[in-house]
C-alpha cells in the first residue's frame, strides 16, 4: 500500500507523487545524506521537512540555511564557526550552523550557491564526520545529518568546475527527485481544492481546465498558487474560461519558458 505525503503539506495522489511519498518514507529514517532535485517550485523545501520529520533527528528543529544569501566572505565561519581572535572583528568564539545542529538535521537549499573553498570543508566533514572552527586547532566530532536541495542540473556545474564531483557523491547517497507537476497527472484536481476551494473550482469552465491540463506549469505547484490568488483577487467571481486563466499566466509563463530554454541551452553547450 502506498503511503503519501499530506500530512507535510505536499498534496497529490498521482503515480509520480506516490512514488514520490515511497522514496521519501524509506530514506528518512537513516542518517545518510540526501540530496533532493527538482525544478523551482516542485516543493523542495517541504520534502526536507518531511525528511527530517521522518527521520532520526525528528526530535530537534532542522537548521535551515539558504546557500544563496550566505556572504562568500563569511561563508566558512556561518558553517563550521571560529573561535575568538581568528580575524579581524572575531571577538567572541562562535559556534557554526553544523555544529550547533549536532544530533539534528541541516537543510543546505541552493547548494548549488555554496562557494568551492566551503563545498571543500563540506566534504571534510561528510568524510570525517569532524569540523574544525576557524582558528581553532583541534578537530570536534559532531554528528548532523545533511539534506540539501537544488533546482540546477549539477553535472553542468560540476563539468564547469562550479561543484565538486566528491562532493556531489557524498551529497546524493539518497537522491529524491521532486516531479514537475506537469508529470503529475491527475493531481490538478486535489491542488486547485486546496489553493481556492472546492466549491470555487466549480467555477472552471470546461475549456478552462483543459487549458489547465495542457500548461506546461514552468513555474511548477508555486506557479499553480500565484494563479489561484490572482484568480480570488482579480476574479473573484464568474465562471473562469480559457481566457481568463491564459491572461493571467500569461506573463509569468513567458519569464518561466526563457529560464527553462536557457538551462537546456547550457546542458546542450557543456554535454
């Protein structure tokens, strides 16, 4: 029997997303690492609440780091943390994200974004399951399971020399991938319920929501939920046809289909 995952807020009932739950129940309650995939909007950052809910580390609250915002001159010290006087401005020891989560779970989202000197240090503590704060001299054991997240396809990073190829193996013992909602048929349904409502639904005409069916949804289940709003604000009443529901996607699937083009383009270049 299938399992599922609504209880983490990640709704559907198609084979992809069962299969989906299924993965998902049998790699949490290991303490290896895992890496989930996925296009922007595929509900990365749920999946590794469910992971960590899951998991060993249920207990504690997860770490949540997002790579993109860290400051590539901070990075290091954010991470594994320094002790007092180990630079300018360093007046107190501090102790680091992994090292704070010890016996608990850090979520690294955009690992991608993480700079090449602290994907290094990442991967002596994935190895070694040791940091070391920056200034200190000694090594500290700490265990803090990793789960980490990206919308890029890694091997164009890796070809590019922008992610290490160790590090990536070490990441994706567990790989999930999270399915575009495109490839979840069926599911439209079960979303639209719970973005506007069921009685709300009703009011899709027929040929709205099979222009619904047909969309390619780039911007995947958040794309889906900007709709919906748009929908209770600036249609908040009437039935819902074909045109009004391509008006107001219209905009955003433009800017979506330009990113979409541009990663297959540079997977083409770098294969």
């Amino acid at each position: 029997m299938h399992k599922n995952l609504s209880k983490f807020g990640i709704l559907g009932n198609s084979e992809a997303m069962l299969g989906l739950a299924d993965m998902t129940y049998a790699a949490a309650p290991h303490w290896d690492s895992v890496l989930l995939s996925g296009e922007r909007g595929t509900g990365k950052e749920l999946l590794a609440k469910a992971v960590h809910l899951l998991g060993p580390t249920r207990g504690a609250a997860p770490v949540i780091i997002d790579c993109a915002t860290l400051h590539p001159a901070t990075v290091e010290a954010t991470l594994f943390g320094h002790e007092r006087g180990a630079f300018t401005g360093a007046v107190h020891r501090k102790i680091g994200f992994l090292e704070a989560a010890h016996e608990g779970t850090v979520f690294l989202d955009e690992i991608s974004a993480l700079p090449l000197d602290a994907q290094g240090r990442l991967l002596r503590f994935l190895e070694m399951q040791t940091i070391t704060r920056i200034g200190a001299s000694k090594p500290i054991r700490i265990q803090t399971r990793i789960i980490a997240a990206t919308n890029r396809d890694l091997a164009i990073d890796m070809a590019n020399g922008a992610f290490l190829p160790d590090l990536y193996d070490r990441l994706s013992v567990l790989n999930i991938q999270a399915p575009p909602l495109r490839d979840r048929h069926g599911d439209l349904p079960i979303l639209l319920d719970h973005f506007i409502g069921a009685k709300e639904r009703t009011r899709f005409t027929q040929d709205g929501m099979a222009f619904l069916d047909e969309h390619p949804f780039y911007g995947n289940v958040r794309e889906l939920r900007n709709l919906c709003r748009r929908l209770g604000v600036f249609h908040p009443k009437g039935r819902i046809d074909r045109n009004i529901v391509q008006t107001l996607l219209q905009t955003e699937t433009k800017q979506l289909k330009i990113s979409v083009m541009r990663s297959r383009d540079a997977r083409q270049f770098t294969c």
